[in-house]
C-alpha cells in the first residue's frame, strides 16, 4: 500500500459543526430581519427545522441547488405564518445570518492543535459543496485557512460541480499531484463524501457524530465518532505502509 500523501477534509460537520452555532445565531437573526421579527423565534426555528428536513432531503438527493434549499426552507416556514416572501428577500435574510453566524464560530483549540499535527506529515487539502463567499468566510472566521495548502480549497460553487460528483476530487487529486491511493479523504456524509471519494479510488475516513449505520464500502479506511479519532487512524494507516 503507497503510503498516503494527502489528507482532504470536508468542511461542514467536519471541521464547522452546525451545533456549535446554528440555533443561537439563527434566532437573534429571525429577531433582527424585518420580515421574522415580529413572529416568536422559538416557534419559528422548530418550523424552520421541519422545512429544513423536507428540503435537506431534496437536496441530498439532487433534486435542488444548495441556493435552493437555504431559500426554499425559510419561505416555506413563514409560510406556515401567513407571511410571504421572494427567494431575494430570502437571500437578504441569509446573508444576514452569515453575518451573525461569524460571530459564533469559534476554532476549537484542540482542532488546530490536530491540523498543526497532519500538517507535518501531510499536504492538507478541502473538498466542500457551497457557495464559495460563506466557505471562505467559516474557515477565516475560525482562523484555520492557512492550515491548508495555497489552492488546495475546493468548493462547489468554484469548481462548478458538487460533491459527489467525481470532477470536484479530481480537481484536488490534480492540484496536489497525487494519485488516489495517495489520498484519503475526511467527511461526515456517506453520500457525499464516502462514496464521492471511492469513485475516483480514493480511501476515505467517516466522521459518523450520528451513529448513523454505515453502508458497505471496502475502500472505508475507518470509521470515527469524532474528528480527534483521526490521529489513531491515520497512524494505523501509516504503519501499514511501511
């Protein structure tokens, strides 16, 4: 087995975990646009989470755009309040949550402390669907953008295709000049990430937070339950190749 050369990471869920800002930034925002101000934020946000489970699945499946399913969810959930607005008032409210939402993301110092470590032994790279603005803005609003490599960041809306499309992990494979079995990619979504790596031949590592049960996949290098789980996997991988 060649020994690996790239380490790949996904970004949301894996390094920016939804948990540790969604819920408080998304309420002072439905406080502050003027088209939710005026409804009770905690019953709008349990709507919110329902039209964001309709519409996620729609988009794990293909079906819409990630532009989409960030308009279509809230649209949807005011209009469970009789209150109607466009995709651009829609947009205007998402952009204001951004700019609350950089507020809250905060770098795990634990999590700099790996990446310095992968650092010194790997080229790093990220393979991540969104619209390239918000991804830049997570990795400068947590400081961990210069852990990865000078364009070695791919996002969907760049590249012009989305996870688990295989040009986006070939676009990597071809900026990092490494061959697939040199590579292993990091992600929490088995669609996206898992079977979007093995179809270009690259080994990957599942971040499974939800105990989700897994698929079969015989290029599944590990399965972790957090990302610090990382440093026992990849040093099992760098035994084997020796």
């Amino acid at each position: 087995m060649r020994p690996i050369k790239v380490v790949l990471f996904d970004l949301d869920d894996t390094l920016v975990h939804f948990e540790d800002y969604w819920n408080p930034s998304l309420l002072e925002t439905f406080r502050r646009h003027p088209a939710t101000r005026m409804l009770d934020p905690d019953r709008l946000l349990e709507v919110w989470w329902e039209k964001n489970a309709i519409y996620e699945r729609q988009y794990h499946d293909q079906l819409i755009t990630i532009r989409q399913f960030r308009n279509f969810r809230l649209i949807e959930a005011l209009a469970e309040f009789g209150v109607a607005i466009d995709e651009t008032v829609a947009e205007e409210f998402n952009d204001l949550h951004k700019t609350i939402s950089k507020s809250y993301m905060k770098a795990d110092p634990k999590l700099v402390e790996l990446l310095k470590e992968l650092k010194q032994s790997y080229s790093l790279g990220l393979v991540t669907n969104g619209t390239a603005a918000w991804q830049y803005d997570k990795l400068d609003a947590m400081g961990i953008r210069s852990w990865f490599e000078p364009g070695g960041i791919f996002i969907s809306e760049e590249v012009g295709v989305e996870k688990p499309h295989p040009g986006i992990f070939l676009k990597a494979l071809e900026h990092f000049r490494a061959a697939p079995e040199e590579t292993v990619f990091v992600g929490d979504s088995w669609k996206h990430d898992i079977e979007g790596a093995t179809r270009v031949g690259i080994r990957s590592i599942w971040l499974n937070k939800r105990h989700e049960p897994a698929g079969h996949n015989d290029m599944l290098m590990g399965e972790i339950f957090d990302i610090f789980e990382l440093r026992n996997v990849l040093g099992l991988a760098k035994c084997e190749s020796r």
